[in-house]
C-alpha cells in the first residue's frame, strides 16, 4: 500500500538524520519506524518485555559510553552497576501492576514497597562494596571515598539506635 504524507523542512531533516537498522531512504527509515513501534506495542508488559525494552532504549548509551572507556582506557563500576540496577528496577515498576493477581490494593502497593526496597539495597550494598578499598574502580578512584561519610554517619546513628532498643 502506498501512503503519501507531507511533513515540515523540521520533520524531514529528523528523519534523514536518524540511524534506523541501517535504512536509507525515507520510506525505508518510516517502514522501520512502524516495525518499531508495532514491536513496542505488541511487547508484553511483563518483567522480561520490559526489561527488553529498556536495555534497548539504554544500549545505544551505554554502548557509547563503553566505546569511550575503550578509548581512554579506563572504566567506572558506578555507571556499570547502575547501568543494571536502573533498568532492573524500572521494568519491576512498569511491570508490577498488569501482573498483580490480587485485587487487594493495599497488598499491591505493599509488594510493590517490598520490591523497590529490596532493589534499593541491592544498589546500596554495591556502592558500599565500592567503598571497601580507598582505590574503586571509577574514573576518579577516590569518587565513592569522597562520598562516603555522610553514608556512615547515618549507618552508625541506626546502629546507635537498633543497639539502645
């Protein structure tokens, strides 16, 4: 079927500037457009579909960002273990309510807590791994160690307090 549209100077200087699957021409670059998009609306909303569509929204990023430690020889675990944790933990959000089987909200939304706070300390216990040795892995190897204080503190009032209770 042939489909005829007019678009703004705007609109058609995007389009010739998008990388699309390796598509040339316009119609090549709408047809994969559509393909993407049918792709997108036809993937389940589950944890595994969303994730999918995560990494693929972030892989571009991340794979520049990995092409440019190459580059300079270097590498950061921060924006390795975030890299992770962040597309983890927003495909347990956006899958979290289509794949509730109970109608009891007030359950819901206190699974929904339990699973974000167990996602959250595993981000925690990370970063406090990072902070083990005075050298971590990041771009600047005192980047967590310039941090980190503040985080004690806070971890030595709550022992303070779980101890006088």
């Amino acid at each position: 079927m042939t489909i005829s549209a007019r678009i703004s100077h705007e609109d058609a200087e995007f389009l010739s500037q998008m990388k699309i699957n390796g598509a040339e021409t316009p119609s090549d670059k709408l047809r994969g457009l559509i393909a993407e998009a049918r792709r997108r609306h036809n993937t389940s909303l589950d944890y595994a579909g969303s994730l999918q569509m995560l990494h693929e929204l972030i892989f571009p990023i991340i794979q520049q960002v990995r092409q440019k430690e190459v580059d300079h020889q270097v590498h950061s675990e921060v924006i390795s273990r975030l890299s992770e944790w962040v597309p983890d933990t927003l495909a347990f959000l956006i899958s979290f309510f289509p794949q509730t089987k109970s109608q009891d909200d007030l359950q819901n939304l206190l699974q929904l807590e339990q699973g974000l706070v167990k996602r959250l300390f595993l981000l925690l216990e990370a970063f406090l791994q990072l902070a083990i040795s005075s050298h971590c892995p990041c771009y600047e190897p005192d980047t967590i160690q310039k941090r980190i204080r503040p985080v004690l503190d806070l971890c030595g009032i709550i022992a303070n307090r779980q101890q006088a209770q």
